[in-house]
C-alpha cells in the first residue's frame, strides 16, 4: 500500500488538480487587480483625475458663466 499514481485517476488526476489549483490562484489574482483598477478609475481608490474647485471656477469664467469680479472674488475665498 505504498504510494502509487497508477490508481484510478493517475497523473491525470494530478495534472488536472494542479490545473484547476493554478487557474484558481490566476482568478484571484485577476479579481484583485481588476477591483484596483476599477477603484481608481471612479475616484474611490488610490488615486482621482477629479478637477479642483479652482479647475471648475476657472472653466465656468471661461465659459463665460462668471463675471470678472464674480470669478476674482471666488479665486480669492479658494486660495
């Protein structure tokens, strides 16, 4: 009753065990960086492309919705 592979699965059963061990450990892998990505690119994780205050300040005087006094008077309670 040594240990034998010539049982009823064989080194088939063995391969297929490694198989499905290292396609489950790839799937983790795969869920972890994909949950990353997903994280960072809606601004929840490490790192946001969100403008600033002074960013949308800046582009609604250029879009013409702020006055000059409007937009100086904002920069200046920003900074």
């Amino acid at each position: 009753m040594g240990c034998d592979f010539g049982g009823t699965v064989g080194w088939f059963g063995i391969g297929l065990g490694l198989i499905t061990d290292i396609a489950f450990i790839a799937l983790v892998i795969f869920g972890v960086v994909w949950a990353l990505k997903h994280l960072s690119r809606h601004g929840e994780g490490f790192s946001s492309n969100k403008p600033t205050a002074l960013e949308l300040l800046k582009q609604r005087y250029a879009k013409g919705e702020l006055s000059r006094e409007e937009y100086q008077r904002m920069k200046t309670e920003l900074v």
